[in-house]
C-alpha cells in the first residue's frame, strides 16, 4: 500500500491503493506509535467508511486498545475532540475533496499535532511491512465506545458568530460533512445549496478550488443578490468565498481578513502565510502592526510553525486556515465566521467585500500552474540557475522549493510530495509582465501545464 502513504496523510483509491486488511494493520500498530490504549474515530459518509471503520476499529481493539466513536465529523471536529479532551490519538476516515471512490485516514497526536510522513507516518508503513500482527486474548480486547460532542463543538464555534441580521448568505456545503452543522450555526435564512450529506457528491466534487464546481454557487449569489458566497469541501476543513459579484476570491488573501479580524480585538499580532502568498496579504497585515511570517505548505508544517511563533491566525492559498484559539488547527467553519465579522462590519460602514479585496489586491497572479516533470529536483534548479545566477533578486528563499523574488515580480516553484509534478505560482505588478514571466518559465521547463489543482 505504499501509494497510500502520503506527505499529510493516509489516501487513495479504496480497494486499489489500500484494502481493509491493510486498515486492520494500521488499527493494529496505532496504539503503539501513538502510545496510547484510547483512540477518537470519527468518519464522513463514503460509502467505503463503514467497512474501513470496522477494520480500523477491530485493528485497534486487537492491539487491547479502546476505541471512541465520534460517528459522523468534520475533520475539525476531530481535533477538537483530540485536543480539548485529552486524546493521545485519533483518526478522522475521509478523502477530503477526492472523489467518491478515494478514501483515507488523516492521524493526530496530543493536542491535534499532525502525524504526516516526516513525523510517523513512514514508522507506521515500516511497522506494518515488517511486524509481526499477534491479536491480544478475547478477554485482552479493547472496546469501542460512544463519544459525542456535538454540542459542545457548536457552543465553541458559535462563540464567534457575529450579528447576520443585515447579511444575505448564500453556503454551498458541497454534500460534505460541514452540512452536519450548518443550519445549526446559521438557522434557515442562508440560501443553501447541496446542504445533505451524501459520500457519493451526487451535484459537483467536494473540491471548491475547482472552478466548476463554484458554477451553482455564483449563480445562487447572482440570482439572489447575497453579500458573501461560502462554499466548503468534502470534510469541512476548508472555505472558500465568492463576493457580492460572484467572483472567487483568492484564498491567500482571506488570510489577510482573518488578520485584521485578531488584529483589530488585539488578539495577537504574528501571521502566518506560505510561500505562495501575495504579497498583497504581507503588506495589508504589516500596514495594520502585524507581524507575518512565511513557510512551508501543508498543515503539518503550518501547525508545527505556527506554535513555536506564538501565530494567531494562519493561512495558505490552498483554503486551509489555523487558528491559536483552536489549538493552532485548521477550521472551514471557524474561518467562515472571522469572515463574516469583517463582512458584517463592512456592510453596516456601506461597504461590499469586493471592495476590500481590491484595496489590498494590488498585484496580478497566475494561480497554482501544475506541471508533469519526472526530475523535478533538476528543472527547479534550472529555474533557479537561470533566474538567480543571469538576474539579481531582492530575495531568495529555499524552504519549499524556491520563491525568487525581484523589485516587480516573483515567482515559487515547488514539487509534488508524492507525484511527479511541480507547481508554479507567479505574481507581477501588471498583467504583461506576468505573462512574459509564465511564459518564460514554461519555455525553460520546456513543457506544458496540466489541469491539477
């Protein structure tokens, strides 16, 4: 099952990457990398998830370790429940955005930390290829058990609704799991589209950055004339927004709205972004007494990152948004109700949304440009001796990839963790030099973009 194993998670095609035997296995060797005899489950509605649940939970009973079942959730939900009662371990089964036939496992530790591949999950897949699988006794057996807090996840969220008695909503739940909570957040005066559970995505993929799947959307907050669109993804870890016109608003720069939210309640004052930002979101926190700081892509980083800099809020251009208060782990649901604090504030100055993304939106943006490369590694390089060594930028960066830096323009080139692909991000202070600049870099890499989000 070594496609399964990626950079964040555990995730493919049901029965093709992984099976339930291998599930079992995993069950089996939790407990052990985690050190712990108690695991938080909790799962969205694939219609693998049942069988996937069962091999999992019989896997962990058979090391005698216990199980608690949450039952339906958001990924959010789960580290909720990990951090706030005490979890050593948890597992929320989900393939996020995939389609139906993917499904997966995305494990945490003590207080929600992220187990990704540079952080236990390469020592699961070893465990599982190399050890030895020796069920404890029937009367040895762990049990599983019943741990629902619903409520009290909503009262947490709910604590951050600000007045909507002036704003027209309309929310896309993408028949993912965020539709467990919605109408209780928001009662019955949204516009709801595709508001019903169901793991098959029966009207669009559960994935919003794909622009086809935003079509209903934009066409409810049009015909319906609403202040914010919000459209979540397959487990309710990710948002993303349309404005008053329908127009999809880059994810990098709501980091930029989560900031002024803390920022102006004096909440904190450290940011963080990564490496594919604008550099319209450092400008817009630096000009309000922020504090940003730039790194790597992925959660399992943003998290780890985010505590050692003390960050209030955080954010990346894929819709993943961290948040102190919520033990630095990501929220769709949360992130949605920041938002709609600065939406609202908006609206009683006479304001739209769409009028403040173009204050801070000063630049032009290619958006995330995949390319399928076999030796990534090398055509970075060439990127980087043609671009470092031939011009002189004002700043460099080497973290994830690269991000080179000049007076009017930058760009990132970074690779795929587990597929053969590098993803190139470009922004420019005019339309023309960013096209001459794309276009330069495609002719070095010497191939053509695929359609990969």
């Amino acid at each position: 099952m070594n496609n399964a194993f990626k950079a964040y998670d555990i995730r493919g095609v049901y029965n093709q990457d992984f099976t339930k035997e291998d599930v079992y296995k995993i069950g089996y060797f939790l407990p052990e990398l985690l050190d712990t005899e108690k695991i938080l489950i909790g799962y969205d509605d694939r219609e693998s998830t049942p069988e996937i649940f069962a091999s999992l939970a019989a896997g962990i009973n058979d090391r005698g370790a216990d199980v608690y079942k949450l039952g339906y959730a958001t990924t959010p939900m789960v580290y909720y429940g990990t951090a706030n009662y005490g979890y050593k371990g948890s597992v929320m089964i989900t393939a996020s955005h995939n389609p139906p036939e993917y499904n997966g496992l995305k494990i945490s530790r003590e207080n929600a930390l992220p187990v990704g591949y540079d952080s236990g999950l390469s020592d699961l897949e070893n465990m599982i290829e190399n050890k030895e699988v020796v069920p404890v006794t029937e009367a040895e057996k762990g049990e599983i058990f019943e741990h629902d807090f619903k409520d009290k996840y909503l009262e947490f969220q709910s604590s951050y609704l600000p007045d909507l008695t002036d704003l027209n909503l309309a929310i896309d739940a993408s028949n993912g799991m965020a539709a467990l909570l919605l109408n209780d957040i928001f009662g019955d005066e949204p516009d709801y589209l595709f508001n019903e559970v169901d793991g098959t995505f029966p009207n669009h993929e559960a994935n919003p950055l794909l622009e086809e799947n935003r079509r209903d959307l934009k066409e409810l907050v049009l015909a319906k004339k609403v202040d914010l669109g919000l459209i979540f993804d397959g487990d309710g870890d990710r948002v993303m927004f349309l404005d008053e016109r329908g127009e999809f608003i880059s994810p990098d720069l709501i980091i930029a709205l989560l900031a002024e939210y803390y920022i102006n309640k004096d909440a904190g004052q450290e940011i963080l972004y990564d490496i594919r930002t604008s550099w319209s979101v450092k400008e817009h926190i630096e000009r309000m007494g922020g504090n940003t700081h730039m790194w790597k892509v992925g959660h399992a980083y943003a998290k780890l990152k985010m505590r050692e800099l003390d960050c209030i809020c955080g954010g990346e251009l894929a819709g993943h948004y961290y948040f102190k208060d919520f033990f630095y782990c990501d929220s769709g649901l949360l992130t949605a109700l920041v938002v709609l604090n600065v939406t609202a504030r908006l609206k009683k100055e006479g304001k739209t949304i769409s009028s403040l993304i173009a204050e801070l939106d000063k630049y032009h943006s290619s958006g995330e440009i995949n390319f399928k490369i076999e030796n990534k590694v090398e055509m970075m390089d060439k990127l980087k001796d043609h671009f470092v060594k031939e011009n002189n930028p004002t700043a460099f960066y080497d973290f994830d990839g690269y991000r080179i830096e000049y007076e009017d323009w930058w760009f990132n080139v970074r690779p795929s963790n587990t597929e053969p692909y590098l993803r190139l991000v470009v922004e420019a202070d005019n339309k023309d030099l960013l096209n001459s600049k794309v276009n330069e870099i495609k002719s070095i890499l010497c191939t053509k973009e695929i359609d990969k989000p």
